[in-house]
C-alpha cells in the first residue's frame, strides 16, 4: 500500500509517551535501584552491556536486527526511555529522525543524553566525510537542510518543512523515495490535487536539520514544469513553524532545455548529484549542486556545439527561479508492476524518472555515520560509554573501570583479528562490492577498496544499461564474491542476479544490525573479516 511520510506520527508517539507516563506512574519505578540505561540501536546496547556489567538495565530502542534508518518506535520504547537514567546514540544522523525525536522528547531532563559519534572523538576516534558517487545517466536530485539554525534554538530534534504547493505543466509530477521494502513514500503528487486548507500536508517532506534524503521525480509527460515550494522550520516538536523562503523550480522534461521560454540564458543542471535545498540560516529554498553547470552565454537554442557553454567549478548554491532542471529522453522508465505505483499509472506506462539512487530510505548528515566498522573507533565509544557510567553512578566507578579495561582488552585482540584476517587476502582481490554505503571506515581501516555498486531504482526491473555497468564492474575488478547483508538480502535482486550470472559467489557482510548467528559487536567485526578472507581469497 502507497504510504505518505506525515510527520504527525512522532508528535503521536511523543503524546503517547505523557499518556503513559501518567498510567504508570503507580508503580513507583524508584523500588528497583538499578541504573537503566537506553540506547538507539542493538550494537551501542552491546557495547553498553559491556561496559555496564550485570546490575545495569541496558535497552534499545531499535531492535538488535532492525534498521536503525527506517526504524518506528513504540510506546515500549516510549516507556524505556521516559525511566532511562543514561541514553547513549550514535548519531551523526545514522537513526531515523523518529528514533532521535522520541529520545529527546522523553528522556528525563537530569539524564545524560550522550551521542558517541561525536563524542569519541575526544578519545581520537576518525571520522570520515560521507562522499557519494554514484553514476548514473541523469541529474541525481535529493532534498537538503543547510545551515545550523542556531539564532532560533535548533536541536537535532528541529524539523525543516518543505512543501510543494502548484505545479504548472503538461502531466503528473510525483516525488517520492522507494523505502527498503520497495514500497513507495510519496513527498508530493500533483495528481491528486494541492489543500491548502491542510497546509499542503499530503504534499510535504519533512528532514532533520542538516540532513539529506534521496528521492525519484516522476513526469509522466513530456513538456516544461514550473514548481512552486515553499519551506518552514518547527525548532521544537509540537511547536508553531516558522516560515522561511518559496521559490519556483522549472523542469524540462524530454525537451531542449536550453530553450525554456524566458529563460534564455538560464543555468542547466543536467548530471551529478545536486539537491533542493532549505537553508536555515538565510531562509530560503536554493538548489545546491557539486557539479558542473553548463550556462548558455552565447546562442542560447542553437545546436550543443554552437552554445558557447561555460562550466562553473564544484560546490553551487544556484538560484532555482534562474535554474533549469534537465530530465532527458533517456530518463524514460518503466512504471513498476509492484503494488503502490498506481500513482504514476498502469504497470509498464513510460514515465521520465529521475531515481533517487540509492536503496531505501536513506537520510543523512555531510559525515559517514557508521564509526564502529573500525574497531578503534568503537574503543573510543567504550571509553566514553564508561566516563558516562561512572558519572551517573560514581559509586560503582571501580567495577566500571575494570568491565571496560577487559572489553577494550578484548576489542584491542578484535582490532589485531580483523586486521591480520584480511591482510592475508591479495591487494589485487580486496574489493567489495555490495548494496549499502556503510563500509567506509572498514576500507580506511584494513585497506579494503569500496568498489560498491547503488541500484539506481531498486522499484523497478534494472535496465539492460544497468546490468551492463555491474557487470563490468564485477569483471573488470575480476572479483570472485558480492557482499550482502543478510537482512537485506531478499531486496537486491539485481546485484544477486549479476552474480549469479557472473558464477560469482554472493557471501553475508554485517553493518549496524545482527541476525541469529552473529549476536555481539565482536562476532560482527571477525564475521566480516572471516567473510571477506573466505569469499576474495
């Protein structure tokens, strides 16, 4: 079924959490003098247990084999963190904005609220810029907070609004993302209408400050699309919005868009990664772009070798209103027989798509938030997981101390494991391919080459062009295995099947959740290095 990202849902659950706590108040929670401690996902929980040792409550919002990007917690969770005395996330926007709202709307004020991304890097933990290059033959068009909002109070619980508000063109314009089960979340749809009485909310996305999401842009006709937005920021949940910019985006869709009426001259963005853009601080809507845009200085409308265009360096903050989007004929995709596409029309329609490019739903901050793939950087957790520990029970400080000597002791003997493990696998052969973007710090750390492969549109049958560039990858790079985690397994057909094809063998790999066999942080990390010395040696 088509779902809508609404973003009453947290408000719901924050609601609930003042319900429940009111219901449960009798039980005098004080009788168990035990520290409770909460965390956002099952690997930090782990960490915590070690730390913690036996007379601490250690719990996680997100379940030991959930995805912490997609996550919808509960009332238990709720409640878990309304008697938590410590909470400890990862951050770095690595959870999905509900799993951190419902954290900092409920915890207790007087408990400590500590994000270990950030803060290990005190203890030298090494972060690593999140770069995305995905290639794919048109423009790669996300939505975007920037700025810091801090002349307003923003916390990572703020929300930044972007709202579509009329479409002027010759068909149906869908923003959508395809989440991890292929089912598609729709952003805005001109389809069905736009309700102002409502303030737009079946046609607005929601983002946490200073994040970005993927999204596909479906047109169903070919012709030129003017599109009116506007934006808002609520600092607190609940709290009234503030306005901030509107602006007006045009697309030229199956069309020269160097010949847009009135808009002679305009810049066209037409490949790479760019991003329409809420900017906190100057409020106002931009379309920030890392690539080449081409201006028609000279000849605007004539043939491309006669345009005089001039490229302008990486990094733009473009105008939309003098911006004009290029969605060529070779966009032309295939509506998906999956159920929840009829927005878009009958199975097999062509539309022009511009894929959001990477699967699922997939929020996230300027810096790669999975740490913990080097197994130094997850000692720095510890380390700031036990100064935590001790300071809200100093009492217990010693037994902190010496759990935490031991587990480093043992993460010290994992760090030299992982490390030996894949050094006896041939530099030539040290290349992993996979799904999810997760693997950075594991590359860094252990010399591993992220070869890595994005399925352009995981809702639809991957194209002929699609299977082409995979598999020359894969042969070109002459490996002998792909990677998949083992919960994400049943979703990537395409790489699977290119494997199979290829007489390659597909082999499991473990980022931020566990399964049946691999139940600690420590099997993860000598879990991966056995699987890649097995399956590339």
């Amino acid at each position: 079924m088509t779902s809508r990202w609404r973003p009453a849902a947290v408000g719901m659950i924050a609601a609930g959490a003042l319900i429940l706590t009111g219901c449960v108040s009798d039980t005098d929670p004080a009788d168990d003098d035990r520290l409770r401690v909460v965390t956002t996902t099952g690997i930090l929980a782990d960490l915590a247990r070690n730390v913690a040792g036996d007379g601490v409550e250690v719990t996680s919002i997100v379940p030991p084999t959930g995805d912490p990007h997609s996550y919808d917690p509960t009332l238990r969770d709720v409640r878990d963190v309304v008697y938590a005395d410590v909470a400890f996330s990862n951050y770095l926007l690595l959870e999905d904005h509900a799993v951190v709202t419902t954290l900092d709307a409920n915890l207790p004020d007087e408990a400590p609220n500590i994000s270990l991304a950030e803060s290990a890097t005190k203890y030298a933990a090494e972060v690593i810029p999140l770069v995305e290059n995905v290639n794919l033959d048109t423009i790669w068009l996300g939505l975007r907070v920037s700025g810091t909002g801090a002349e307003v109070g923003t916390t990572r619980a703020s929300e930044a609004r972007l709202r579509v508000t009329g479409v002027d063109g010759p068909g149906r314009l869908a923003g959508y993302l395809t989440e991890t089960f292929g089912q598609p979340r729709i952003y805005f749809d001109s389809g069905d209408g736009f309700d102002a009485a409502d303030g737009y909310a079946r046609d607005t996305a929601t983002l946490p400050t200073d994040a970005h999401t993927h999204m596909s842009w479906a047109f169903t006709e070919p012709g030129i699309y003017r599109i009116a937005m506007e934006s808002d920021l609520v600092v607190e949940p609940g709290g009234d919005p503030r306005p901030l910019g509107e602006a007006s985006m045009t697309f030229a869709v199956g069309v020269d868009p160097y010949s847009v009426p009135g808009m002679e001259g305009a810049r066209v963005v037409d490949g790479g990664h760019a991003d329409v853009t809420v900017d906190l601080d100057d409020g106002a809507i931009v379309l920030q772009t890392d690539t080449p845009v081409s201006e028609a200085v000279d000849g605007a409308g004539e043939g491309p070798g006669d345009r005089g265009d001039v490229e302008h360096p990486h990094t733009q903050v473009l105008d939309p209103a003098e911006t004009v989007v290029s969605v060529p004929n070779k966009a032309l995709a295939s509506v998906p027989a999956q159920p929840g596409f009829g927005f878009l029309g009958r199975p097999g329609d062509q539309v022009y798509l511009l894929p959001q490019a990477v699967l699922g739903k997939h929020v996230h901050g300027e810096i790669d938030p999975h740490l913990w793939q080097d197994v130094r950087n997850a000692q720095a957790y510890v380390e700031v997981i036990r100064d935590t520990l001790i300071a809200a029970s100093p009492d217990r400080a010693a037994e902190f101390r010496a759990n935490a000597e031991a587990y480093l002791a043992e993460l010290r003997e994992t760090d030299a494991y992982v490390e030996s493990t894949i050094a006896q696998i041939p530099l030539s052969r040290r290349h992993l391919v996979t799904t999810h973007d997760a693997f950075a710090y594991l590359g860094e750390a252990y010399d591993v080459d992220i070869a890595g492969f994005v399925t352009p549109n995981p809702a639809s049958e991957p194209s002929v062009a699609d299977r082409i560039k995979l598999t020359r990858t894969v042969q070109s790079l002459d490996v002998p295995a792909v990677f998949l985690e083992p919960n994400l397994a049943a979703r990537s057909t395409v790489l699977t099947e290119v494997a199979r094809e290829n007489d390659l063998q597909v082999c499991p790999i473990y980022s931020d959740a566990f399964d049946d066999r691999v139940t600690t942080y420590v099997d993860l990390m000598r879990a991966n290095a056995d699987s890649l010395r097995r399956c590339l040696t």
